[in-house]
C-alpha cells in the first residue's frame, strides 16, 4: 500500500521504513541531523505521530540520535524551551487516519496543478514549489472540509502516472476550485521551505 508523507509518496509502508531506518543510522548517537532533507522528512513524519501537540511543544529546533530507556536506537529532538523527547518513526507510519488519507488524496488532486507549474517555468528540482501565506495548504484543506463536509471515507482514484492518489469526482473538481480560488503557489528553496517547517522568518 502507498504511503504520502509531505510531498514523497512510497510504494509501500515497507519502502518508506527503510528510507527512515537508513536516516537513522546514518549518524551517530547524540549526532545532530544536520542535513535539510532528513531534518525536512522528520518533521513530516513526526505530523503523524498520534500525539503531535504534545510531542511538538514549544517548538523543535532539531533532531538527533540517541537511545531510548531499553537501549534501542530512535529519533530524539530538542525543543526550544530546552526539553529533549523522542519517538518512534514506526509508531509515525503504523499511524494514518483518515484525516491523513484525505489529506494525501487533496493533494493527489492538485498534483497536476504544482507539476505544470514546474514544467512551465522550468524549476529544477532542487527547489520546491509550496503554498505561501495567508492561505498555506493546511489552512485550505482544514477549511474546505469545515465548508463542505465531505465524506472523508470515499474511495480514491488514481493519479497517472504517480503512486499518488486523488479524490473521485464530483470531490475532485470541488477541490481544485475551491484550492484554485485561495491558493498562491510560490518556489522556494529546501533551505527556505526548511526554515518554515521550522517556524522561522
């Protein structure tokens, strides 16, 4: 079964437990995870922790490894009012809702849209392309469910081309109008997308 987490979509859960497991181990204990793409990916997947308000805080400021109470390696972070916590990047995986699964589906459904834009302007790959303020993705997801109630149980269809997946029509088309009237697409670097994430100007 495919499994999106921010814009990365995995052939199978399997497939999206190595990519994390191989983070894991590529830094020593108590090493920083310095990199921007591992610290970007962490942070998405810590949003599917079950417990995200409690685990996020105040704030992370960044992740690193060390070894829990039974002397298993796994993630930790430091917050920003200088609480330490850690998780279980399983526990983030085994963890979807179906919220999540709407939410991926969304964004299934305006993949086309954030593609030909990176086709028509040319941007390379090493920059992201991501919805600026006031109206971030979340912010347009959470209120087109609030003003329409959709049933978040639907089946979902395809997207060619992609392990992604989309929303069945008429939900489809209702999206993208109701994406297409508020959404402002801006390219960024990872460097700034990162500092988003992370809650800084």
């Amino acid at each position: 079964m495919k499994i999106q987490i921010e814009n990365t979509v995995f052939k199978s859960k399997k497939a999206a437990a190595e990519y994390y497991r191989h983070i894991l181990y590529s830094y020593k204990v108590k090493e920083p995870i310095t990199k921007d793409t591992h610290d970007f990916m962490l942070r998405a997947l810590l949003e599917r922790h079950p417990h995200i308000k409690e685990k996020e805080g105040a704030g992370i400021i960044y992740f690193y490894t060390d070894t829990d109470g039974m002397n298993k390696i796994c993630f930790h972070f430091i917050r920003k009012d200088g609480t330490i916590d850690h998780f279980s990047f399983l526990k983030c995986l085994n963890n979807s809702s179906i919220y999540q699964e709407f939410a991926g589906a969304c964004r299934g459904s305006v993949h086309h849209i954030v593609r030909q834009m990176r086709l028509d302007k040319n941007i390379p790959k090493t920059h992201h392309i991501d919805h600026a303020e006031p109206y971030p993705f979340r912010r347009i997801l959470k209120e087109f469910i609030q003003k329409n109630k959709p049933d978040m149980t639907c089946s979902f269809d395809s997207v060619p081309e992609t392990y992604l997946h989309k929303l069945p029509e008429p939900l489809h088309s209702q999206f993208i109008d109701y994406h297409n009237k508020y959404a402002i697409l801006e390219v960024i670097t990872a460097e700034e997308n990162l500092k988003k994430k992370r809650g800084k100007k």
